[in-house]
C-alpha cells in the first residue's frame, strides 16, 4: 500500500537503461538508477517516520526504445502519486521514456508533481515540453560533464534536496482530500499555500539559495518560482510578475558574484526581479552573507551601487533565516489586523520601530479584547504631527527585538514632550518589553509616570494600565 491514499505507487522512476548499467566505483560495483531508488526508499521513508511507508515503482527490464507502453506500466504510470525522471542524453533518444513522460502527464495533470534528476546540462529548448521549466536536481558535474559519484559530499546535498521535496509532496497529496476516481468527479481545489519569491542570482549561490528556501517551506511556505523562467528579459518578465502578485515576500539572497549585465539585462537577473517586486509593492528582504563581499574587488559599478543599497543587510545565513521568519510573522499578524473598534473619540497610540510590528500587535490584541479604540504608528510617521490632530486617552512605546535603546530613549522623550503638551487631560504613558530581557538595555530610567508592561508577566500590569487608562477617561 502507497503512503499516499487513492495511489498504488508513492513514486514512479523513469529512466533510460543505459544510464543503469553496471558500474565499478571505488571498488564496488552499483547501478546508479538502482542505487538513486535505494536510497530514496532509505531516505523518504526516514522523512516520512516509517520504514517501508514510500512504494517505488521501477522499471528494470531492457525495453527497446520503440516498444509501445505496456498495459502494466501504463497502469503503475496513472497510480502513481509522484514521477522523477532521470534526464540525460540517454533518455532524449529512448521513445519509451517519452512516452511514460506523456502517460504521466496526462494522468497527473500537475506539474508540481513531476521531479527532474539532471544527469547532464540538457538545454531547456532540447528537454521535453512536458518538463521544459520543471525546477530539476543536479546530479551531475559540471566540470567533468558527468553524474555525480554517489559516495561524493555534492550528491548527498543533491539527494537530501530531493528527498525533501517528494516528502512534503507525498505528505501533502496524503492530506488532500482523496483523489477523484474515473468517474467525472472533480475533487475541490484546496486554497493555495502562502508563497514567498525567492530571487535568482548567482550559481555560486546555488546551494545558499536552496537552504534557504528549504527553511522557509518548513515554516509552512511554497517557494517561488515554481518554474523555470525562460532567459529573455520580456519572457522572463512575463512569468516574474504572475508569481510575483502570488507572494507576501519578496527575499534575495546576494553574493560577491552578480549576473551578466547586458542591454537587455543592465542590473542583472537581481536587478530585473527586484524592480518588479518593487513596482508591485511587495514587502521585500535582501542580504548578502557576512564576510563574504569584498566591495573593492567587485569591477561592476552597478552591481556594487546594487549590493550598498541602504536596505541590504550583512548577516550570516542564520541570521537572515531568523530575519525572514519574523517578517513573515509580521506580516501573517498584519493581515490578521482587525479593524480598530469605532468606539470612542480618543484612541490609544502604540508607537512602534518598523521592524516590531509583532510586539505592537500583541498590545493590540489586548487593547481589543477590552474594545478600546487604537492606532498603530512606526518610526516612519511624523508622530508630533499626528498627535497634534489627534488627542489620544494613552501612548505605548515598545521595546521589541529590533529596537535599539537609543530608538527608545528618544522615543521616551517624544512621549514626555506629548504628554505635556496635553495639559490638564494628560494621556496615560507605557512602556512595552517584548522580550522582557529588553528591559536590561534601556540607556535611561523611564519617567516616574511612564506604567512598565513586562510581555513575560503582562496580565496584571496590563490591568493595571486599563484602570488607569479608565479612571483618567472618567476623569
């Protein structure tokens, strides 16, 4: 029994025979093909928590290429959850392959379950049309022009790659409602995955690029693209901006190495994919990896002016993983932003640092649960302005993860500034920690009548800040 439900076989290898002969490596004699399925089986099965849950179909006799498909494959073909094909020259001759290529496609009607493992560098015009922008594995070596050594450190990053991507696939096709037999049913789509845009760049960043996109799919994310792009600026275009309007992010990953500029391409693939995103307003993080840039031996002006935009960050690649999951948070708890209650006259202002937008929707959250009127302000926003044509029952500044303790001494001094331009009607003052370790960072004692809020033991001051917001509305 498959792992996916509704199936008779989890995963379905195509491949040419002649790219599973019988070979001696390191003195032991494998079969590349045969040893690829093994460890598949191994691996899969270690993902999916049990020996033996993935079923692998394939086929190990010496069919010649003109054969027609054979009921049984046909059949093993359309009960099959997930195709990988072994791509190689090998498999461009083989009219059989071909055709279990179609067979599968037209069964599964979905791309996203299709996986490639490149054996050589086929050109996208020369693969077939079925998988033409199908996102591969590389298990062959460049420089060589070779498949990779199954003992060597770049196939098992190629087969963990792999690994991961039919295991999340299986996993989800098995939480999917039930495929629809042959019998005119359709199964209602599932509303779509939130997506990230995970930008091109640099084959240097390859393996970088990968891991990241490995960690964001982990926090419940697809990745795009989801496809290969055509080359052309125009082409590429066309298919950027579609799943650009998918994404709630936008993340590039950057590197000593940029690509080719040319006319069609002035700021490179970073450049082009990074305008769009812009121009669709798409909330964006880029960094490159820390102590890995060399500014003065980059030639190109345009991609060192590219690399020194003020919003690009130098962080090791964990940082940048810890970066993007709680902009992620951020922006999951922005869209789950409630209308602020129409209730009263006199909101309260939480003020903000950009970057904190999650600790400022944790006062909110409390301020609704009590049906008090807010406002959400960051450092962005004139708040002197705003305060003048606004009079506000309480102010909250908050101490998030991002902020600095100079951002707060200042921010206390605004408040201070505020509260007394209010007289007599003074609004209540309060200063949020989230995390309540921020407290040991401050750079100034708060004034006497600013109430604390520790996000660790917030319930009793919170009340506390509610009584005094209440008694002094009363007031």
């Amino acid at each position: 029994m498959a792992f996916v439900t509704g199936y008779e076989q989890d995963i379905f290898i195509s491949y040419a025979q002649v790219d599973n002969t019988l070979e001696n490596r390191n003195g032991k004699e494998i079969r590349w093909v045969s040893h690829l399925k093994e460890q598949l089986q191994k691996r899969v099965d270690q993902m999916l928590g049990r020996i033996g849950d993935t079923r692998i179909w394939m086929d190990l006799a010496d069919l010649a290429g003109n054969e027609s498909v054979t009921p049984a494959i046909d059949a093993a073909i359309r009960e099959t959850a997930t195709l990988v094909i072994v791509l190689s020259a090998g498999y461009l001759k083989s009219t059989w392959c071909q055709k279990e290529i179609q067979s599968f496609a037209k069964s599964a009607r979905a791309a996203d379950r299709l996986f490639v493992v490149h054996l050589a560098d086929i050109p996208l015009e020369n693969r077939p049309e079925a998988i033409r922008d199908v996102i591969g594995f590389d298990f062959f070596d460049k420089d060589v022009k070779a498949e990779l050594d199954p003992s060597s450190i770049e196939y098992s990053n190629e087969l963990f790659k792999l690994r991961e991507k039919l295991a999340v696939k299986l996993t989800e096709m098995q939480k999917a409602p039930v495929r629809a037999e042959a019998n005119g049913h359709a199964t209602p789509a599932a509303a779509p995955t939130p997506a990230v845009y995970l930008a091109e760049g640099a084959l240097d960043l390859d393996d970088d690029r990968d891991g990241l996109g490995t960690y964001i799919e982990k926090l419940g994310y697809r990745i795009l693209p989801a496809k290969v792009y055509p080359r052309g600026a125009r082409e590429f275009a066309e298919m950027l901006d579609p799943d650009l309007a998918q994404a709630k992010l936008f993340v590039q990953l950057l590197g000593q190495l940029g690509t080719r500029r040319t006319d069609d391409f002035p700021e490179g693939y970073e450049g082009l994919q990074f305008n769009h995103a812009q121009a669709a307003g798409l909330p964006t993080l880029r960094a490159y990896e820390r102590d890995t840039v060399d500014f003065k031996t980059i030639k190109n002006e345009s991609y060192r002016d590219f690399l020194q935009a003020s919003d690009v960050m130098a962080q090791d690649l964990e940082e940048f993983k810890a970066a993007i999951k709680a902009k992620l948070k951020e922006l999951a708890l922005r869209e789950a932003k409630p209308a602020a209650p129409s209730m009263g006259d006199h909101p309260v202002l939480i003020h903000a640092c950009g970057n904190d937008m999650g600790a400022a929707f944790h006062v909110r959250d409390r301020l609704v649960s009590q049906s008090l009127p807010y406002e959400i302000v960051d450092d962005s926003e004139p708040l002197e302005e705003m305060a003048k044509l606004q009079d506000y029952a309480a102010l909250v500044l908050v101490f998030g993860e991002q902020s600095s303790g100079k951002w707060i001494k200042q921010g206390m001094r605004k408040f201070m500034d505020l509260r007394l331009s209010r007289q007599p009607a003074e609004p209540v003052c309060a200063l949020y920690f989230d995390p309540p370790e921020k407290r040991h960072q401050m750079l100034a004692s708060p004034p006497p009548f600013f109430l604390t809020i520790d996000s660790g033991n917030a319930e009793s001051e919170f009340q506390r800040f509610f009584t005094e917001l209440r008694s002094t509305s009363a007031a």
